[in-house]
C-alpha cells in the first residue's frame, strides 16, 4: 500500500487530509477479481486547498477496462438485460433521459437551433443507454469503448458505430459538434491528459460535456457512498472540477450540481477551448 500522501493533482497542494482508511469492500462495490482478497485496503484523500478527493491504492484498474470491466460489472445480468433494463426506466427515474434532455435543450440555446442533427463522439459508452437516446432525439453518435464486449454491444446490439479502444489511442480525422464524458473520467490516472486530447476531436465552435462525482456533496452522506467506490481514482469539487478544465486548455460556459434519480451526486459542464 502506498503510504506518502498524494500531492493534488489539480492545484498541487501537498500534505491533503486523510478522510478515511478502506480494509474491506463497501456494500454495494462491485468484487472486481483483484479487491477480493484479504489485502484489501485504499485510502481517501481531500486537498485542503480545492477540495478535490483522491483514492490511493495498489489495484491495477486501468488495463482491466480494456476486456473484463463490462463482464464483472454486469455479470450475471448480461449486459443486454442490464441496457433493457434501464432503458424501460419511466424518464423521471432515468439520469440517462436527464441527460439527453439537457444536451438537446443546451444544443438548442447554445446553436439557437442551427445545428439540427449534432454530431456526438461520447467516450466510455458503457451500456450505450444515451447513445441510444441521444440518436432517438435525431443526433449522430459514436461511441469510444474500451471494454470489447461493451464496443461489440454497441455496435451489434444497439446498432451505434462504435470503435473498440482506449480514447488514448484512439485515432480519427473527423470533428464532432459534442464530445462527452459521462462518470468517465474519475476511472483514469490522468484526466486532464485525456480531456485534453478532446481537443483534437472537436469541431469548430463545438462543446465538451462532462459529469462527475460530486465530492462534496457525497462525503456529507459518507465514505460509503458509491462516488468513492475503488473504480474512482478521482472525486470533484465545484473548484476542481473547474480546475480541471482549465487545464485541459477549456473555460466553462455552465456548471451545475444535482442529485440525479439514481441518487449519484453529479457535477456537470459543458466546456469551449480557451480563446488565445
């Protein structure tokens, strides 16, 4: 286990406090194969200065997204079921509904209506639920997958053009008028080099929506909550979220909170790269 405390990644603060000592699974994290053991341990870190949360472990999560993540995750269920499943969900009680409601009515203020069949590249399209709902409300989506069952669900099963790779690796020469980050970027070591590669994938004039764990507001119900389960390197503040952005090289035009249906708490932007 690691032991000298993490400098934060976002506005470099040294000596953050530690919130809370992890030896075992809380209720309700998925068993990957690796956190079973009796070795189980990770800690929760808060900046003192932004407020931004991290979790320091041993576990090699990163290379297990590329094959088992989707079949750990959904195991039992199958991932089909699962995507049927939250798709029958009433819109009140669906965050993927919520979310397709929000970039179709910020498409509509933001592009006064001009933009009437967006283009969408959405990274780390898990079950492929928005995909399907954003393509339903006239959109064009692509979805970056690493996991392979998950980018053969989305392709085969959804009917989505889905590509199988690490958005790291992943390779294109065409512009999107939306690239999005839905509870993604939390999973990897770096997000500000991965949200910054985004810039290489956006269209003039063209917008970045993210969603992340809420910090804040999930330490107020306590360490067991699901934003501080093992799969999140990272947890936001309102100013590290920010932080991040910036930078990545973008500004935002909005930032909210919420609490969505499936009682995650959320940080949301839409972000533009900075203006030279």
């Amino acid at each position: 286990m690691q032991t000298a405390k993490p400098t934060c990644p976002l506005c470099h603060t040294d000596n953050p406090d530690r919130l809370h000592t992890y030896t075992q699974p809380p209720v309700g994290e998925t068993r990957f194969p690796f956190s079973t053991n009796e070795d189980y341990q990770r800690r929760l870190y808060a900046c003192r200065t932004c407020g931004h949360m991290r979790s320091v472990h041993d576990f090699d999560l990163e290379g297990f997204y590329q094959d088992a993540y989707g079949a750990a995750t959904y195991g039992n269920e199958g991932i089909q079921a699962a995507f049927r499943k939250i798709l029958a969900l009433p819109a009140r009680e669906s965050d993927n509904a919520g979310r397709v409601k929000r970039l179709v009515e910020f498409n509509a203020q933001y592009n006064r209506g001009l933009l009437t069949s967006p283009t969408v590249l959405d990274v780390g399209s898990g079950l492929c639920v928005f995909l399907y709902g954003i393509t339903q409300a006239g959109w064009q989506g692509t979805a970056v997958e690493p996991d392979r069952g998950m980018a053969d669900h989305a392709r085969n099963y959804v009917k989505i053009d889905a590509v199988c790779a690490s958005f790291m690796e992943f390779k294109t020469d065409r512009k999107h008028d939306f690239i999005t980050f839905n509870k993604v970027l939390e999973h990897v070591i770096d997000p500000v080099q991965m949200l910054h590669k985004s810039h290489q994938h956006l269209d003039d004039g063209g917008c970045v929506y993210l969603e992340l764990p809420d910090a804040e507001a999930a330490w107020r119900a306590g360490p067991g909550r699901e934003e501080f389960f093992i799969e999140h390197y990272h947890i936001f503040s309102l100013a590290s979220a920010c932080l991040l952005a910036r930078k990545a090289g973008f500004e935002a035009l909005v930032i909210e909170r919420l609490q969505e249906p499936s009682s995650k708490y959320t940080i949301r932007l839409f972000i533009t790269p900075q203006r030279s």
